[in-house]
C-alpha cells in the first residue's frame, strides 16, 4: 500500500503548498548561510563569501521546483496555471470567446436538448424494481403492413394471463378519462384500467393501505364492490393527506369505489407519458366506459395493452419461444367460436413476441422513434459543424501566436506542454459552451415535447436531466474539446523553431499560405452546412406541400368542443332533442355562423369502418363511417355533389339513410349515380340521398379513403357522445368561455366540454413532420450563419497576416481591385470545392429522409439549386469583406510594421 500512503503525502502537501513552500524558503536560506559563513572564515569578503555559496549550491528556483515536483501534485498545478492562463487570454478576446461560446452552446444545447427527449421517450426505465426483467407483448401478422400489433382483446388478455408462458407475472392496462362526482359536479380525471397481476408485477409498496389483486379483477368487483387506488398527489389534493382516506367511497362513472390504497408520486404506471390519478380494476370497464362494453365486445375489441415480468433465470429468447409456442392455442381459445375470425388469424400467421419492456409501452414511442433519431442527426451535424468552425478560429488564431508560442520552446517548454495549454484553452470553451448550452436544454427540450405530445391531451414527457443525460453531456463535450483543441494545437506546435524565430509575426510562407488543412477544414464546413440546407428544403416543402394538400375540408374558423354525455340520465331520441337545442342555444352566441355534430372529426385519430355491398359492387367494400347531424357539411365547408344533407326529419320511421363519399360511391356505383340507390350493411340496407366530396380522413399523406356517413338521428347508441363543430368569427377563446357556461347550464351532470380547433388537429396529425421540418430549417440557419462567422474569422485571420505581402504588391502596382480578386478568388475556390462535395454527399444522404417527404423527390433540382445559391450567397458574403479590407491596406504602413 506504498502508492497510498504517497497519494495521501501529496494530498496533504498540495492543501499545504504556502507552508511547505515558507519551510522549504527558511531552510534554503539556512544552507546558503552556512556556506557563506565558512566561506568567510577562510578569509572571503561577504559578497565573494554570497557569490561562491550560491555558485557551490546550484540553482535555488531550479531545487525549489525539484521539491514541488517530488513532493505534491505538479500536474494539478499545472492545469490550475494553464487555466488561469487560459481564462487571460479569452479575457483579452472577448469577441472571439463569445462567439466560440454561443457557437458551441448552440450545438450542445440542441444535442443536449434533443437527447433529453429521447432519454425520457425511448431509454429511461420506469421507476420499478428490476425494470429489465419487463418484456412488452405484442401480435405480428405475416402480413403486417403497420407494424406489429400492441393492442389485445379482453378474452386473448385472460388466456395470457392464466399461462404465464416465461413469465412470472402478465398484466394489461389501458388508460382511460373517467367522470368522478365531486361536491361542484363531474370532473374528468385520467386513469388506468388495470388487471389484479398489474401492482404485484410492478413490485412498487403502496404509501397508504393496499393495491388491487386479482380478487378485485373480477366481474362486479370484489366482496365489497369495485376497489380503487388513488395517487399521492390525488391524495392531496382532493383529500388533503387525511389519512382516514382508506375506505372512503367516489363515485366514478355513476358507480360506488372504494379506495383501498394510495400511491407513492415516484410511481407512474405503466406508461412514460401518462400520470394516472387513479387506478381501477379492468373488469370495472363496462362501468367506465358506459354505455360502450369493450369486455363484451370480446376479440372485436383491442383495447389492452400487455406486459410481462420474465421469470428471473428467463432470457427474452426464452420467453420468446415459450410465446410462440401457444400462439396457435392462444388464438382458438380467443376465437370464442367464431370460425371466420379463426380462419383469417391463421392465415395471416398469428404470433405472439416479447420485446424489452424496461422502459414501459407507450404508442407516442412508436410514432416517433424515426422522426427523432433523424432530429438527433441533424444535431450531431450541427455539433460537428460548431466544432468545424472553431476548429477553424482556432486554427488562424493559433497561427497568429507563432511568435509567443516559438518564443516558449526556445525558452525550454516542451511540445506537449503548449499541446497540454492549449487544449485547456478549447477545454474553457467547451466548458463555458456546455454550460451555456445545458442552461438552454430544459427550455428546448420542453418546446419539442410540445410536438411530440401535442394532440393528446394529459399526456406529459419527463425531460428532466438526470444521470443518463449528464453522462452524454460529459462525453459530447469531451468530444468538443478533442475536435476543436487537438489539430490546432497540433499545428501551431509542428513548425521549425528557428523558421518561427526568424519570421516575424506578421509573414506568411507560401507553404503556410498554401497549407491544405485549414483549406480542408473550411470545405469540409461548407460541406456539411450545405447538406444540413438540402435537408432543411427537402422537409419544409415537403412540409408546405402538405399543408397545400386538398383536404376537402376547410379547418380555418373551426372550433371543436368535446362533450361527454354518457353518464346523464337522458338517452335515445331525449338526448338526440337536447343536442339539437344545445346546437340552436350556441347558434345564438356572438360571432358563431354555424354548428353541427360528429361522432369523429376528420385526422383524429378515432376509426370506425364497415363493410358495404351492392348487386354491382362485385363484393364487399369498407368504408370508412361517422356519425353526424344536419349542417355538418356546411360547418365543415364539404361540398355536397348531388342529392340533399340531412334533416332533422330523418328518423328511425323514415327508413335508414346514408351519404357516400365519392370514392365510395364510385366502388359501390361504378358508373352508376348513387342519389337514391340502396347499399347494404349486414342485414341493414340504407338509402343513399347523397354524394359529398371526399375529405382526408385518416391522414393528409394518404389518399382519401371511402368514406361514408350516417345521420345522428337513427344512431342506435343510447347515449352517444358527440363533438361539436362550430364555425365562428373571431377569436375562439372568448367562445369557450361562453360555452362552458352554457353547457353548464343545459346539462350540469356533464363535465365542462373540451374545446380544440381544427386548426390545431391538423398540426397535431402532422406534428413529426411539423417538429422535423422547423428543427431543420433552424438547423439550416444556424449552419449558415455558424459558416458564415467560420468562414469570415479563418479568412479574416489568414488575410490579416498577409498584410505585409498585399503592402508589396500593392507598392509594385497592383490595383485594389485586383488584391480584392486575389483573395475572394482564393476563398471562393475553398468554397465551391465544400459545395460541390456536399452536393454529391446531400444526394445521397437525402434518401434516408424519403419516408418523411410528401410529394416531394429527394432529388428535386430547385431545391439543390436553391441550396446551393443560398450557401454560395452567404460564403461570397463572408469572403468578400476580409478582401475589401486587405484592398484598404496602406502599403507604407504595411511594409513600416513589417
């Protein structure tokens, strides 16, 4: 343990380093007395008795750096005198610091930012023991076109969960809003149906009382009803921590829980994006989502989503197989008899696969899992180009200090100690530039998670920096301070000593001039800046096509308020009546030009399709459904083609009416006009009054789907609950004030109606194209003006010292046009070269953003084009100011200081 014990002697001795020193100072002044003593004694005067004492001593500054370096910690000396060094000569620059800062901030801020996102979406695990052992169930179909399946019907679930194939442990959830009674009326909540293995499996204690089990997960609760589990932070605020909160009874949905745990805020379920407040059994759905029943729905409804905990000796490849083996079993024991579902399963190869479920399931990860590995891309060019730049500064800034830094080596330091001061002066940068960048991340990352949640409403990200993200944060920075601090250090420490004594700080050798690094440098930049500037075209009119797409709809001016009205007491035609009073009462409210109801607006989301046939439809046909009332094509701005909308009048008694969408009717009438022909649905056959044009119901990038849609008046739903659609002038937050209050007051057992505009909705079915789109054009931007600075401070630098060189010429005759042309000829050169090489490069870079693009080529000339122009605007910019002002060079002020 000997390198212990002089660890902790150097430990002790560096904190001890002016005592030391005082001692070390007192004793070497006591050697040089006693020599100059018997110096004196043989008969020397006391200067000659002084001069032989230090001559037979040595070098005292040499002995007393020996004892420094023997005793404590040189190297931490000496970074704490390289940067006190460093932080000097950044104090005598500050125009170049701060730009080095705010340059590197950017592309560590953005980086930093975007990885905090993908930290808390795709990597961080839940706050459970032993996370990794979670595996997320999904179905896989040979024919899958989507992707594979994560959502599971109740009767598939069960069959699961009594196997226990692998797994110690399965259980499904499935979040939900649910209604709960409150002294001031209905209030929604977000919620999790969750079945009795769902808290065992998660092995999280409760705060107060106890979690569900399998007990309560059964048909009507357990011994005393429904049991509930509450948040701590439900707990608090609802019930003020009374810790009499066990056994107190809420009504949700109109039916009686009981709370029989609370807890802890550290736990989160089972999804990273959802905070639920309560927890409730899963056979309590049928009360939840009342009138609708997904458990009777059976293997029609895929409504849970699963996870299992592995046994801990089992590997996902074992739970893999063990899975895979009961896949067919599975799906006969799911097929409750039903021969034609059973037949199709097998067909398309039903299979059931685990994957690693450490960090929950969630349907936003698979949404955008691509668009932000492409984001996180383009922040690592971003990076790499900040780096390039200063790089570059560093580079002319370095060879600027020939002089100082010759006249160190000539004065016996080392190479690798200039190497060692330098990298600690990029080391500040990087550090100044992290910090700088770590205090912008939360604000960006939080910005992003906009995109990323928008549309789905209490849905919440957790981008906080934790150890994950301080740990990359370190490393990118590391990476920084290498990238913009070793080649320059490297050069401006590799010339001949004796050449950098004999030029004089302002010459410049042809070789040096012709040097074809920093040259390289500077291309490589333009490069990769101009491949950022394609990426960012390509998206935004990408992007801009999209938004130009023919939705058939028009969402400007479109307000949606969301109503609940499944747990009131009115229902059927009672209910249909209130809605048509409710819609006339809104009619009536300022700035409101009309209004109309749909069980589904158009990019939301929500699906409801069926099959229709007609005697020359040459088979069945699915079409896409929604329920709405009269008006609804004139709020939604829906020509109607040929035949008439719906009236109030079109009840039950008056026989099944529809209307087609023209592509529906094109399938089911080909070349025939649909108005007053019959379709058939199962055993219902419909009357067609009219054709409307086809609208964009899934999505803007796909073709509009057939579509079909059915009057509100003959809905069979006891209690639908539809959205309302109001086309209104002016602003719409002045409009949902007043609403509220009106639905308040026609029918306060309902909750306060949500209210969205369209407008929104359609940013929100687009928002990974809108979040890819804006981050590349800011990128784009940022890359530009990062090259610009770059090329400006390199080319500023270069021209500066060959000032002396100008000054000749300029004396020999040549006219300042001609100097002008010397250097932007030079520089151009430097930039058409990186604009040419990028181009090639950003061809073929660009097909990786081929599945984000909508009607655009990745090979679009204009764009290239544009690109190009752009970039070669910006660098002739950045050239042509150093060589105006190497053109102002006085040449008898140029050749004196020379």
């Amino acid at each position: 343990m000997d390198w212990l014990r002089i660890l902790m002697s150097r430990c002790s001795a560096f904190f001890k380093r002016a005592k030391l020193d005082g001692e070390l100072d007192e004793e070497l002044r006591a050697h040089i007395a006693l020599a100059m003593e018997e110096n004196v004694a043989h008969g020397m005067s006391e200067a000659d008795a002084r001069t032989a004492a230090l001559r037979s001593f040595g070098g005292v500054a040499q002995t007393r750096e020996t004892y420094r370096v023997q005793r404590g910690m040189p190297w931490v000396e000496q970074m704490g005198r390289d940067v006190r060094f460093g932080i000097r000569q950044l104090r005598r620059s500050p125009g170049f610091a701060l730009t080095a800062i705010l340059t590197l901030a950017l592309g560590l801020g953005a980086n930093t930012a975007v990885f905090s996102l993908i930290n808390a979406l795709l990597l961080r695990p839940l706050p459970v023991p032993h996370a990794d052992q979670l595996a997320v169930l999904h179905i896989n179909h040979s024919d899958d076109v989507y992707g594979p399946d994560y959502n599971f019907c109740a009767p598939m679930f069960r069959a699961l969960e009594k196997r226990h194939d692998g797994f110690q442990d399965v259980f499904g959830f499935s979040g939900s809003t649910m209604q709960v009674r409150t002294a001031s009326g209905n209030v929604t909540v977000y919620g999790a149906m969750v079945s009795g293995q769902f808290f065992h499996a998660m092995q999280v204690a409760p705060l107060m009382g106890r979690y569900l089990t399998p007990v309560d997960d059964q048909r009507g609760g357990g011994s005393g009803g429904f049991a509930v589990v509450i948040s701590e932070g439900l707990w608090r605020t609802w019930f003020n921590s009374s810790p009499d909160v066990i056994g107190h009874r809420l009504t949700i949905a109109n039916a009686p829980f009981t709370i029989v745990g609370v807890m802890p805020k550290t736990f989160i379920g089972a999804d990273p994006t959802q905070r639920p407040q309560l927890y409730t059994p899963m056979w309590a759905e049928p009360v939840i989502d009342a009138p609708y029943d997904n458990i009777a729905g059976g293997h029609h409804s895929l409504w849970i989503s699963v996870i299992g905990r592995r046994n801990p000796d089992a590997s996902l490849e074992q739970a893999q197989a063990a899975l895979q083996a009961v896949s067919n079993s599975l799906v006969e024991e799911t097929s409750e008899g039903d021969a034609k579902w059973l037949q199709e399963e097998r067909a398309h190869r039903f299979q059931l696969n685990p994957e690693p479920g450490a960090n929950g399931y969630s349907y936003l990860r698979r949404a955008f899992r691509k668009p932000l590995a492409a984001v996180f891309t383009l922040c690592v060019a971003m990076l790499l180009l900040s780096c390039l730049n200063l790089a570059s500064l560093l580079m002319a800034r370095s060879a600027a200090r020939e002089r100082e830094l010759a006249t160190r080596l000539a004065m016996g330091a080392t190479r690798g100690r200039l190497i060692r001061q330098l990298l600690v002066e990029s080391l500040l940068i990087a550090v100044l530039g992290t910090a700088a960048g770590m205090a912008a991340a939360p604000l960006i990352s939080k910005s992003l998670a906009v995109f990323v949640l928008r549309g789905d409403q209490g849905a919440t990200l957790d981008t906080a920096l934790d150890l994950r993200v301080f740990l990359f944060v370190c490393l990118i920075a590391m990476i920084a301070t290498v990238l913009i601090g070793l080649v320059p250090a490297l050069r401006a420490t590799s010339k001949n000593l004796n050449e950098q004594i004999k030029s004089g700080s302002q010459s410049t050798t042809a070789r040096q001039r012709n040097s074809l690094l920093p040259r390289l440098l500077m291309g490589f930049e333009v490069a990769l800046a101009l491949i950022l500037v394609v990426g960012a075209g390509l998206l935004a009119t990408s992007l801009s096509r999209l938004y130009r797409t023919g939705l058939g709809f028009e969402p400007k001016g479109l307000a949606k308020l969301e109503l609940d009205t499944s747990k009131q007491s009115m229902q059927g035609d009672v209910l249909v009546r209130w809605y048509r009073a409710y819609g006339d009462a809104l009619r009536h409210q300022p700035g409101v030009r009309s209004v109309s109801f749909a069980a589904i607006t158009p990019l939301s989301g929500s699906l409801w399709s069926d099959d229709f046939h007609t005697p020359i439809s040459n088979g069945e046909r699915e079409v896409y459904l929604n329920t709405v009332s009269p008006e609804y094509f004139q709020s939604m701005r829906i020509s109607i083609l040929s035949g008439r909308d719906f009236n109030w009048n079109d009840t039950a008694a008056s026989g099944n009416k529809i209307i087609l969408g023209e592509t529906a009717a094109r399938y089911l009438f080909p070349g025939q006009n649909a108005v007053g022909q019959r379709v058939a649905k199962s055993k219902d056959t419909y009357e067609v009054i009219a054709v409307v044009r086809d609208i964009h119901y899934v999505s803007i990038k796909n073709a509009a789907p057939a579509e079909g849609y059915m009057a509100m008046t003959q809905s069979d739903d006891k209690k639908p609950s539809y959205m309302a659609l109001v086309r209104i002038d002016g602003p719409a937050a002045s409009f949902a004030a007043a609403a509220r209050a009106l639905t308040a007051k026609m029918a306060p057992d309902i909750p306060a109606p949500v209210m969205t505009t369209m407008s929104s909705q359609l940013d929100a079915s687009i928002s990974s194209e809108r979040m890819m789109a804006m981050l590349a054009v800011f990128f784009a931007v940022c890359a530009l003006l990062v090259t610009a600075i770059g090329l400006y401070g390199t080319l500023a630098y270069a021209t500066a010292r060959r000032t002396s060189e100008i000054g000749i010429r300029m004396a020999l005759g040549a006219r300042r046009a001609q100097v002008v042309g010397m250097v932007f000829r030079e520089n151009a050169w430097v930039a058409a070269g990186g604009s040419a090489a990028g181009l090639v490069i950003a061809v073929l870079a660009s097909r990786v953003l081929a599945t984000f693009l909508y009607g655009t080529s990745v090979r679009d000339p204009w764009i290239m084009f544009e690109s190009v122009a752009v970039l070669a605007v910006i660098a002739s910019a950045a050239s042509l100011v150093p060589a105006m002002r190497a053109a102002r060079v006085d040449p008898i002020v140029a050749l004196r200081s020379e």
